[in-house]
C-alpha cells in the first residue's frame, strides 16, 4: 500500500512538472542584432520576472495559461513590450530587439531655443525632470516638487501665509520665468502664487534653463526659466487618478481625462482639488505651523487636426484658492479686524494660452497667451485688494538653410495692474493710476552648424519698455561634442534684464509688519552671465550607466534691487544697488542605474552670492552657500515594489533680523528634509503609495515669528524716527515680522495614496 501511495505522490509531482515545463515562457532580447545581458524581463500583473544571461536568453516559470503582457528593460535603451498567449507562445522563443534611449539624457527638449531639438543637439544647457521623477516624491503642487532639483530651492516666504517663490542658483523668485507649455502666463501676481493648482496627472516633464533667457523670453527670465510641458493629448492616458493623504490632514487630488470631440479634435481634461483645515500648532507661538488651504483648479487642452499637419493646440486653466493662516483662534469674522492676528488670501486666476501654425509652407508660429489674476487678501489689519491682466502675443518664422538654423520673432506684451496701494496712486492728486506698460520686442537667433559635433548659436533681442524704453539683450552658445555624443562641452554668455514691480513679487512688502519705502523709482535691473557645461555618459560592459553633468556658473548684476531689511528694522527700503551683485558658483548632477533596478539621482551646488556697496561686500539674505539634492531609488521587479528615498540639505543662511539687539540667531542651522515612499503595483492599472515626510523631523525653531504674541504691536515703542525703543517689557527693541523663515514649519507626517491609470 505504502508503495502505491508512493507511486501516486511520484505521478503527480511529475504531471505538475510536466505541466510546469509546458508553461514556462522562453526568449531573447537583441540589441543591433547582438544579445544583451543583464536585461529585465516582465510579466506584468504577475509580479514575475527574470533577468538575460550572457546570451541574451530568458526562462519564465508560469503557474496557468492566459493572456499575458511582457515587457523587456535595460538602462539606456527603451522598454519594449509584447502580448503573449500561453500556452501557444512555447511553439517559437519571444524575441524582443532593443532601442538606444541614451539613457533619458536624449528627450525632445524645447526651452532653449523655442526649437524641438534633442538634449544633446542643444546648445543651450536643458535640464529635463519626467513625471516618475516627481512621483518618488509626491506633493499638491509643482512649487513643492522642485524641491529635489539640484540648483532650484522652493523659498517660503512667510512664516504666516506660507507664500513662496522659486530660486535658481540662489537667485529669487522674480528673476524664474515660469512657463507652461513654453507660454509666460506665470509672471507678476502668479509668481507668488502661481505655481500652485497646476494638474500634475497631466505634467509630462519639466525643463530647467539655468542662466539668463532673456534674448528669447523678455523680462524676467534673468536668474534662468522653468518651462511646465504639459501631456500630448494623443499621448496621455485615457484616465488617470491620483489621490493621497497626510497625518496632518492634507488631501490631495489630481484627475486627467482624455476624449475626442469629433474627429479632428483630441482633449484633454484636468482637475486639482486640495483641502487642509486642521490648525497645528506643534512649535507653540500660537500661529499655524502650515496655512490652511481649499483649492481647486481645471485644466482644458485641445489639439486640433488640421491638413498637411500643421499645428494648432490650445489649453485653459481656472485657478481659486482660499488661504489663511495666523492666530490659532482666527475666524473669517476676524478677517481684517485688530483682535485676533491673521492673514487671508482669496485668488481667483484664469489663464489661455495656445500656439498656431499658419498655413503654406514655411514654418511660422503664432503663439499668444492672456490671464487675469485677482487678488483679495488682508494681512491683519493691511487689506490688499488687486487686479493684473496680461496679453501676450508672438511671431516666430524658422528656417533651415545649409548651415544655418535661422529664428526670427516679433513679441508683444500688454501688462495691466491695479491695487489700492500708493504703487497704482498719482502722487500729486492721490488719485488711482493702474500701471499700463506696452513691451513691443524683436528678436533672431543663428544656429550655425560647422559640422555635426560643432555649432554656435548668435543671439539678440531689442525690446522697448513703454516706461523705461529701449533694452538691448544678446547671447552666445557654443557647443562641442564626440563622435559618438558622449562627451558634450557648451559655453554660454548672455545678458538678462527684468523690470521690477515689488508689490505684485516681494510677499514681505504686503504683510503690513512693515512700512515700505522707496528711496527713488527703480530701474531695470540688468545680469551679464558665463556658463560652462560639461556632461559626460558613461555605459559600462555589464549594463550600468553612469550620467555626469557638471556646470560652473558667474552672473554679475547692475542696478540690482535689494530690499534694505537692516537700517530700520520697521521698514522695507526698496532702491538701485549703487554698487554690483555677484552670483557666482558650481554644480554637479549625477546620474547612475543598475539593471537590478537600483537608481540613484544626486546633485551638489556650491555658490556664493554676494552684494558689493560702498566698498563692502555682503552675502545675500536667504541664500545658502552649498545645497545637495537626492532619490534614490530601487525596484523589486518580481514583487512589483518601488522603494524611493528623497531628500535635501542646506548649508547656514543669513537671515533678516531686526537689528542689533535681536537674540535670534543670524544664520540659519544646517538642514536637511527627508523622505522615504514604497509604491506597489496592482496589474496594470492601479499603484498603491505610501511613506513617510520629513524623517528627520526638522523644523526652525520656536521664535521665527518675532513677538508672536504680539501681532499688532501695542506693547512696542517707538522712537520719532520709527525705531523701536527697547523698554522692559520689550528689551530687545522687536516688532511683530514674520519674514525670519527659511524653511517649512512641517514636522514629520505620514502619507497614503493611490493611482488608477488606464491607457486606452
């Protein structure tokens, strides 16, 4: 009996193998004809997989018969997928042939030159970030995904309302141009508050030019310019969903759908929703550590099919967004009162913008975008009310003749602005005078190719301000690259202009915890900058790739505007530096993957920026001496799990104190914030997310705000000349100011989200 029990346990193990054998999936993955090894092979939906051996061949084991989707991977080149049905596919091996991607350092950039071009062709230096680099790391809004992009600082602003800007190179915020879809509709009113309430389900990638731009964008593209490329209609996905949570109540959610309308036209269609109304006070001083917030936001984008492939694509967003923050017993009733301290922000802001091929057959563009931004805000007992309409128009002809790439453009924008302050008032009458400037421009560019690895690229743009009049910006951009493109050298020179409105960029001069002054009318600010890049690709003979790009940088300022925090501590002094700013400094990106699926993205940014006057030379209030930025990142193919860990650090800042007797310290700690996320795959459609923020729990210290306990300032004494006289009850002579903040008050927090995409 044993025997027959055994011989039928032997019978069945040998039917499962033989049933094993006939499901086991086999192949190959090619490049140019010759094996690659070390390639991942994919089940999807299975969380199986293998990896090539020195053949290139493959062997999966598979449980049933079905339908499967595998796909074939390899750092630098592109993943290739088949549909296979088992068992038939055991009749011939599943044969995948491999396509060079140059390991992402090769994408269709657009920001340098207004021209699709490949990264490498470029002269001009491009940064590209994709949407799974933001994904390591989710946040509600593109202001704080830029947080881990080497050389880029989100910069909050306000220890209150929590308003930022974006820095580049330790430049602030009013020299970025944001664009999105390569359109300046985030300028003014929107740099403060702009970047907020884009769909980031919709976000394809973003381009980052470090340096003047403005030959080709105009004013304000003086520090360098992030250009937000929105999805393809025809490319995006069908649907997708992405929704996630934080300990502290945040919510967050992005929709994206695609449809057509007829058959000529293809749409795209985008929501952000964003809701926190849970007052924290972890630090004590009685104010909210974050502002609380209710957004929402739609986004329209259509493509239209028209004969001979000529484009015309236009898109629209909404934005509206109602924010406070302030005493932890503030109310809307409170709003604009002197009892209870808060300060609250109601924006509405629309925006259009599209580009339009006219027809024949020469390649010429209209571009134009518009929006209007109103702005409701009260901070205390300081109502700021105020209104910006911007109209923008473009013409651009391109034409390649022999060695010659030839743009030539003619620009035209309309700015209206209008607010209740003295900025929009006649001195003489009071009366309102909203500020109207014409800013008609021209401009050409030259890329001369003297060979394939060789080219210059000659620029100049002559723009005439309806104020200030006529400004005269030009460029150089020569680049110098290998045979085979894995070495490229760029050097770049150019000039920058900007024409200030401090009202509508610096939050500081709107807080009311400060009077502001103007010892004179400004000027438009002026930069000449130099640029040298290096980046080198590196494949080794066991699949590892290894991606250099190294910078160093000097941009020298006239007219720079540098608002005066320090000869009184109750006043913002806005003038011309009679003197030059210098922001001068190195960079370096690295980027590194296995084919185990380990990944590692890092940068490193040492820089000095520095204010000379009168013979003294000072460093920059808010700017650190060195930043360094990281994910990393490793893929569990046959569990289908991503592990991500993010983060950044900061050297010492000096910080605005509010005069000798302030015992707060004058430069900031070093700091770093850290992040931590797994990603699980669900089949083909849905990601379940989850991690930690801010590991380290770092957050400044307790008394950033000066006088919390204070807002209004009724136990502050002051002298004739506006000074604070110190007195017992206030021996270090401060005043209620917020503007001492550097980084988030947001401690550590847990986080939970998901995603559902289907891509047809």
């Amino acid at each position: 009996m044993k025997f027959i029990y055994s011989l039928i346990l032997v019978l069945v193990l040998l039917a499962h193998e033989s049933i094993g054998q006939n499901q086991k999936l086999r192949g190959k993955v090619f490049f140019n004809g010759s094996p690659v090894e070390f390639a991942n092979v994919y089940v999807k939906g299975l969380s199986i997989g293998a990896v090539t051996d020195a053949e290139g061949s493959f062997s999966i084991q598979l449980a049933e018969a079905g339908n499967y989707t595998v796909q074939a991977s390899m750092v630098g080149y592109q993943t290739a997928q088949k549909q296979v049905k088992i068992p038939q596919a055991q009749l011939s091996e599943l044969v995948f042939e491999l396509e060079e991607m140059d390991g992402g350092l090769d994408e269709v950039v657009v920001s340098g030159t207004m021209q699709e071009v490949s990264k490498l062709d470029s002269p001009v230096p491009v940064e590209v970030y994709t949407a799974n680099f933001f994904r390591a790391n989710p946040t509600p809004s593109v202001f704080e995904s830029l947080q881990n992009v080497n050389g880029v600082r989100p910069q909050v602003n306000c220890n209150v309302c929590n308003t930022g800007d974006i820095h580049i190179n330790g430049l602030e915020g009013p020299y970025t141009m944001v664009l999105i879809d390569g359109m300046p509709i985030v300028s003014g009113l929107a740099t403060v508050y702009g970047l907020t309430g884009i769909p980031q389900a919709l976000i394809d990638r973003v381009e980052v030019v470090k340096g003047p731009a403005s030959t080709l964008y105009g004013s304000e593209a003086v520090g360098g310019l992030i250009n937000v490329i929105t999805k393809k209609p025809e490319l995006a996905p069908l649907v997708s969903t992405d929704f996630f949570a934080t300990g502290w109540g945040e919510m967050n959610l992005d929709l994206g759908l695609r449809s057509n309308w007829g058959e000529a036209i293809q749409s795209l269609t985008g929501v952000n929703a964003f809701y926190y109304d849970n007052p924290i006070d972890n630090n004590g001083d009685g104010f909210t550590d974050v502002t609380l917030s209710k957004r929402i936001s739609f986004f329209q984008k259509i493509n239209v099919q028209r004969s001979n492939n000529k484009l015309f694509t236009m898109a629209g967003r909404y934005v509206y967004e109602d924010r406070w923050g302030g005493e932890m017993n503030w109310t809307s009733a409170d709003r604009g009162g002197d009892q209870v301290y808060g300060e609250s922000i109601y924006t509405s802001r629309w925006e259009t913008f599209g580009t339009w091929q006219l027809p024949g057959s020469e390649h010429v563009n209209f571009q134009f975008s518009a929006n209007g931004h109103n702005q409701n805000s009260v901070y205390g007992t300081t109502i700021y009310k105020a209104d910006q309409y911007i109209g923008f128009g473009q013409l651009t002809w391109a034409k390649t003749a022999q060695k010659h790439g030839l743009l030539l453009g003619m620009a035209y924008r309309y700015t209206f602005y209008d607010d209740n302050t003295g900025a929009t008032s006649d001195l003489l009458s009071r009366e309102n005078n909203p500020s109207v400037i014409h800013l008609p421009g021209i401009f050409i560019q030259d890329e001369i190719k003297f060979n394939s690895n060789q080219s210059l690229l000659l620029g100049a743009r002559y723009d005439y301000n309806s104020i200030h009049g006529f400004i005269f910006s030009p460029r150089l951009n020569y680049k110098l690259s290998s045979d085979d493109k894995s070495l490229v050298f760029r050097l770049s020179a150019g000039n920058g202009f900007r024409v200030a409105n401090v009202f509508t960029e610096d939050h500081a001069a709107l807080t009311g915890a400060r009077e502001v002054i103007f010892e004179e009318e400004l000027k438009p600010e002026q930069s000449w900058n130099l640029n040298a890049n290096l980046v080198k690709k590196i494949y080794s003979d066991k699949g590892v790739f290894i991606g250099l790009d190294g910078s160093a940088f000097y941009t020298h300022f006239t007219n720079r505007i540098v608002p005066d925090y320090e000869t009184n501590p109750n006043q913002i002094i806005y003038a011309n530096l009679d003197g030059t700013a210098v922001s001068k400094g190195v960079s370096l990106n690295v980027d590194a993957a296995w084919p185990n699926g380990f990944t590692v993205t890092a940068g490193g940014t040492l820089m000095d920026v520095s204010i000379e006057e009168e013979g003294i030379t000072r460093r920059q209030l808010l700017t650190e001496r060195f930043s360094g930025v990281w994910s990393v990142g490793y893929e569990f193919f046959r569990l289908g799990l991503t592990v991500d860990y993010t983060g950044n650090v900061y050297s010492p800042m000096r910080l605005p104190l509010l005069g000798e007797l302030d015992d707060r310290p004058e430069y900031s700690p070093w700091y770093s914030l850290q992040n931590i996320q797994l990603t699980k795959s669900i089949g083909e459609k849905w990601e379940v997310f989850g991690g930690v923020k801010n590991l380290l729990n770092f957050t400044p210290a307790a008394n950033s705000i000066a006088r919390a306990f204070d807002p209004f300032d009724r136990g502050v004494d002051f002298a004739p000349d506006g000074s604070v006289i110190p007195t017992p009850g206030n021996p270090n002579a401060l005043t209620f100011d917020p503007t001492y903040v550097y980084a988030p008050n947001q401690g550590i927090r847990g986080f939970l989200g998901v995603r559902f995409t289907v891509l047809d």
